[in-house]
C-alpha cells in the first residue's frame, strides 16, 4: 500500500501544477496565440490576395507575352514572304529588261546584216559596171600602141603581122 500513498502523494503534489500549466494554455491561447493567429490570418489574406493577383498578372502577362511572340512570328512571316515576292518580281523585271535588250540586239545586228548584204550587193554591181569599163580601157590600153612607140610589127604592114 505504500506505493499507493507514494502514488496518491505525487499526484496531489503535481496537482498544482497540472492546473497552472492548464491555466498558462488558456492564458497564453487567449492572450498571445489568438491575437497572433488572428494577425497572421488577415496578413494571409492580405498576401494571398495580392499573391492571388500577382499570379493573375503574371499569367496575363505571359499570355500577352506569347500572343506579342506569335505576333512577331506573324509579321516575320508575312515580311519574309513580301521580300520573296519583291525579289521574284525584280528578277522578272531583270528577266524582261534582259530580253528587251537581246531583242534590240538582235534587231540591230540584223539591220546591220542587211545594211551590209545591200552594202555588198551594190559593190559587187558598181565592181561588175565598172570592170567592164575597166576591162575596156585595160583592153584598148594593150591594144593601142603608145603614140611615138611603135611596134617591129606595125612597121611590117598588115601582111607581116600574119
């Protein structure tokens, strides 16, 4: 039995201190803790909602973000495309403004052909009109004796020279 006196003698000795700690709970809880708890939840509340916008922004942000990118890619694309075709039409410009120019090339050697076949044909006939002429006077010139020359033939009469 003595170790349930021994027993029932701490517990009335830890009594006191059973209820002051119960007493120091409730004091504490309701003096510090409450008040603290009470703090901390309005300053959650204050955060998350701000946290809860910043989030929002961001998110918005982000989306603009992309929607700016996909924009940017948009116009690349379209300005890409408009120099291809600006380079496709300078090169059928180029392409046209070459052909033009072969075609004027043409055309002037061909007048030149021509200018110089008429060239060539009134040469031949002023050469054909004029080497009769000149056939003639080379003739005459080998025919006639020169005035004072005279030939060991001509001084024999006609019937010599046979």
């Amino acid at each position: 039995m003595e170790p349930l006196l021994a027993l029932e003698r701490i517990l009335l000795q830890a009594l006191p201190t059973f209820f002051l700690v119960w007493i120091l709970y409730f004091y504490t809880t309701r003096v510090f803790l409450g008040p603290l708890e009470k703090t901390l939840r309005e300053r959650y509340q204050i955060t998350g909602g701000r946290r809860e916008i910043a989030e929002r922004n961001l998110k918005i942000a982000e989306q603009k973000t992309a929607e700016y990118e996909e924009a940017l890619r948009t116009a690349r694309a379209e300005l890409y495309l408009q120099q291809a075709q600006e380079r496709q039409l300078a090169l059928e410009r180029r392409t046209e403004i070459v052909r033009q120019a072969r075609q004027r090339a043409e055309e002037t050697v061909l007048r030149a052909k021509q200018e110089l076949a008429t060239e060539v044909s009134d040469a031949k006939q002023r050469l054909a009109s004029e080497s009769g002429a000149l056939a003639q006077s080379i003739l005459q010139a080998i025919l006639e004796p020169a005035p004072g020359l005279t030939s060991p033939h001509a001084a024999q009469g006609p019937e010599g020279a046979r």
